[in-house]
C-alpha cells in the first residue's frame, strides 16, 4: 500500500509501541513517529520503534505542537515517498485501532480529493459526558459557521490524499487548533469530507484530551466576527462620507441628499468588498468575478432593506428599531452569500 501513517508523539508509553505493532501486523504502510520534544526517559521507546520495528522518526529539539508535528511528518513523507497517494494522521495514546487506520488508508485511492475523516458514533455509553456534548455542540457550530457536515470534529485519524498535503502544509496553527483550523479551511475551499465509521475508544475516561468546545466554536465563528467588524467599520465610514459630502460637496437638497448617499455607499462598498475579499474570507478568487457578484448583492441589499422598512413602516414600531431588525437579517444573509457565493474559492476538490 502507497500510504504513510504520520503519529505524533510526545511522552509515549509502551502503548505507542502496541500501535505501531498492530499496524505492522494489519499492513504495510510506512510508519512516520514524530517526537515532538519529549522527554529523555522516553528515548528507549522511540529507539526501539525506529531499530526494532523500522519506523521512520523525527525528532524536535523542543516541543513546538502537534500541528507542528504533523506537518513535520508530511513533509517528511513528501521527500521519502514522491509516488505517495496519500498519509494517514493517528494519535499515539491508542485511541485508534489498527484496523482502523488501515480502513482509513485504503479509501485513500478511492478518494483521491478529499478529507477523510475517521468518525467515532457518540451516542454509546462509554463516551465521557465532555466528549460526547462537546462534539455536539462544536458540530452544530461547525455546521453553522460553514455550512457543511463534519460528525466529529475532533478526530484525530485522518486521510490526507497526495493531492491535498500542500494544502496542510499551508493550513495556520502549530499546536491543537491545527486540526480544527484543518478543517474550517477545508470546508471553506469547498474540499470535500468523506467521513468513515471507526471504533469510539476512550482510555482513562479521556483524560489526556486538550478538547475545549468553548475554544474551537470560537475559532469557527472567527470568520463571522472579522465579517461583523469589517460591516461596523464601514457603516461607519458610510455615514461619515455621507455627512462630508452632504454638507461641504453637494449640499442637502434632495438632489444633494440623494448624489451624497449614492457617492458614499458606493465609497464604502468598495472598501467593504476589499477588506472581506482580502481579511474576512482571505480568497484568492477571480477580482472581476467576485466584484460583479459582489456587486449584484450591494445592489439587492439596498433594494430589499428599503423594500422592507417602507412596508413594514406602518407598524407601531419606531422606524429606527425597524431598520436595525432588517439590517441584522440582512446582515446574517449577507454573510452567508459572500461566504458560500462570492468569495469561495473554486478549489479542485470535486470527486473524479
């Protein structure tokens, strides 16, 4: 088989060793154990999975995180195997069964685009209440944030295809957000999941797990945050314009109130697409393209919020509230078109 199992490792206990063993035993895929600054006592393991049972092992000076890890891993891959289809990613604390990690390994050539995900079923009675309600609240998150399924978003066995290791390589984070940040990225450039049913092992009722659903729903809706901010920055700028032109251009005719609120919006707009395009969703996409749809949007949200508030303007609701409300919907829409439409990256993730 053309794959490589990448597991890093910081502090193993004979278990690592149990792993690789199964692995050997199930398989014949290269194993690639990263140390990642552990401590010397352990030397004797990785001496013995490097001499005794052939794994390739690299060794960090200190620690530098398991996102580190991986990627050092990958690119140790690239350069000792250039015909590889792909690399499994699996934990050292013996979570993943070997069986396991060979699944994972050989739907590598059946999906040769996409992510593959090792997922565990958290509806058992052996899964801690942490990891169960966690991954629960971070999928639901996760779904929201970027419209797309992942049933376990904490897994650690993962299938990476040849065509996808740059991408990894390229993907922010050192440490644990790494995997999260994976992720995210992924479902952002429009590569696909392929999520595949494994065993849910828990040791020591998970106590070894650095999973925080408070902090990585948080790194989900980053993106939604950096959108509100660049909104408020040029609503504001909006308004300024429009006072300046208004009152020191154009004058506060109708004719003037109308040219002022014209030449701002379209002022503030081009910032608006600007700072999304470039900050907010950080695409790479096609400039004309994006501004045209961009555009289109720009055009149907001053339609529809003054649409709105002159239908909704009878009602005993003060027309400044009302506005808000429309506004906030739009917002949300907003959001969600620019995200899924406008600035997603064309990525050549799709299925052959």
């Amino acid at each position: 088989m053309n794959t490589a199992i990448i597991i890093p490792a910081l502090n193993p206990d004979d278990k690592l060793i149990r792993l690789v063993e199964g692995i050997k035993h199930t398989g014949d895929s290269a194993i690639i154990i990263v140390d990642d600054g552990s401590k010397l006592s352990c030397n004797s393991i990785f001496t013995k999975l490097e001499y005794n049972l052939g794994c390739i092992v690299c060794r960090h000076a200190e620690n530098k995180g398991k996102g580190e890890a991986l990627k050092t891993g990958i690119r140790r891959a690239i350069s000792e195997f250039p015909e590889l289809s792909g690399v499994v990613t699996a934990d050292a604390d013996g979570q993943h069964l070997p069986a396991d990690i060979l699944h994972i390994a050989q739907a590598l050539t059946k999906h040769p685009h996409s992510l593959i995900l090792g997922t565990r079923d958290f509806s058992s009675d052996n899964v801690p209440f942490k990891s169960r309600w966690g991954n629960r609240i971070t999928s639901l998150v996760f779904m929201l944030g970027t419209k797309t399924l992942c049933r376990d978003t904490q897994t650690g066995l993962r299938g990476i295809p040849a065509s996808l290791l740059d991408f990894c390589l390229n993907v922010p984070g050192s440490r644990f957000e790494y995997e999260m940040n994976m992720l995210t990225t992924a479902a952002h450039k429009r590569i696909p999941f392929v999520m595949l049913p494994i065993s849910t092992v828990y040791l020591e009722n998970n106590q070894s797990s650095h999973f925080n659903p408070i902090k990585d729903s948080f790194r989900i809706y980053v993106n939604i945050l950096k959108f509100g901010i660049s909104s408020l920055f040029c609503a504001i700028a909006d308004l300024t314009l429009f006072s300046l032109f208004a009152y020191c251009l154009f004058g506060q005719t109708s004719t003037g109130i109308f040219t002022s609120t014209i030449m701002a919006r379209c002022l503030s707009g081009g910032m608006n697409f600007a700072i999304n395009k470039r900050w907010c969703f950080e695409s790479e996409g096609n400039h004309f393209t994006q501004a045209l749809k961009y555009f289109v949007l720009f055009c149907a949200q001053i339609l529809l919020s003054s649409t709105f508030v002159t239908l909704f303007s009878k009602l005993p609701i003060n027309l400044t509230v009302l506005k808000m409300l429309i506004d906030g919907a739009l917002f949300v829409l907003s959001y969600f078109v620019q995200s899924r439409f406008i600035f997603k990256d064309e990525t050549s993730a799709d299925e052959n």
